[in-house]
C-alpha cells in the first residue's frame, strides 16, 4: 500500500469518525430541544389548571362565607372543569403531578360532600385537608419544576459583582464629566 493510498484511508476512516460524532451531537440536541418544549408545555398547562383550582378556592371560600350558596352547583361544575381539564392533559403531565392534583380533587369532593351534610366539625375537618393537599400539590409543582433553584440562578445572574458596580459607577462619572466638560465649551 502506497503512502497516498494510506493518508485517503486515513481521512476517509477520520471523515466517517467525523460524521458519527457529529450525528450523535445532532441527536443529543433535538432531544435537548424537544425536553425544553415539553417542560415549557408542562409549566403552561399546570398554569392553566392552577387557574382552575385558584378559581375553585375562591368559590369553596365565598360557599363558606354565604350559606344561601350552599346548595349552588358551581364549586362541583369547577370541580369537574378542573377535572376535565387534568385528564385532558394527562398525555403531557408527569404522572406524579396527576397523582398529586387527582388526590387534591379527591379532597374537593370530600369537602363539599361534608359542607352540603351542614355538620361543621366535618366541614372544618374536611376544609383542612383539603387545602393541605393544595399546599402539596403547590409545593410539589414548585419542587418538580426547580422554582427556588431557577429563581436563585436568575438572582445570581442580575447580581454584579461589587468591583463591577464600582467600575460601572466611574465609567458613568466619567461620561457624565466628558459630556457636560463638552457642553461647557460649547457655550
């Protein structure tokens, strides 16, 4: 085998080296940018049902404030809004959080089944666990979706360091005496 014979098989062997890794990176990013949909799809509609039951609170509060509601149906059809609305996007939420948010409906239900029985240790009883499991469900969808460590990265990102600050501080001090030195001459 020839010496030019040697170098074409070595930069053929190197070219389809080349392109492997170069598929593999290409497939690595679409995945990238397919999680990145998915998680900002995720957060959209977990806003949405958040929408749903920060509608119902308000109902399940002014029921409880106003006994001539009681017998209203428009906690359960928020209720089975909500519902309809969870089990609509089962498809795109993971299925923690629908555990989490189907145990909190759960306890809506036991609610409202207690207050239209008028006996009020049952209510208050039933009240309390339901929105401890709302807490959870908020504090689970905080947890699932890094609230506290992306809210710190975007502190630390606005954040200058305090040399910066005053670096920041002279260079205006010193445009601001150029331009009114400038305007001093002028006149």
């Amino acid at each position: 085998m020839e010496t030019k014979d040697l170098i074409t098989l070595i930069g053929i062997i190197s070219a389809v080296i080349l392109g492997i890794v170069n598929l593999v990176y290409i497939i690595k990013n679409r995945r990238n940018s397919i999680r990145e949909h998915l998680y900002k799809e995720q957060i959209a509609n977990t806003y949405k049902i958040f929408e749903k039951f920060a509608r119902l609170n308000q109902e399940i509060d002014d029921v409880i404030n106003n006994p001539n509601k009681r017998h209203d149906n428009y906690v359960e059809n928020l209720q089975n809004e909500t519902s309809a609305l969870i089990y609509s996007l089962e498809f795109i939420l993971s299925n923690d959080f629908l555990a989490v948010s189907k145990d909190t409906l759960k306890e809506i239900t036991s609610f409202y089944l207690e207050y239209l029985s008028m006996n009020d240790d049952r209510v208050s009883n039933a009240y309390k666990k339901y929105y401890d499991k709302y807490y959870d469900l908020v504090r689970f969808s905080r947890e699932q979706f890094g609230i506290e460590a992306l809210t710190k990265e975007n502190e630390t990102l606005h954040k200058l360091p305090s040399n910066n600050k005053r670096l920041i501080k002279d260079i205006s001090d010193e445009m601001l005496k150029s331009v009114i030195g400038n305007m001093i001459t002028k006149f």
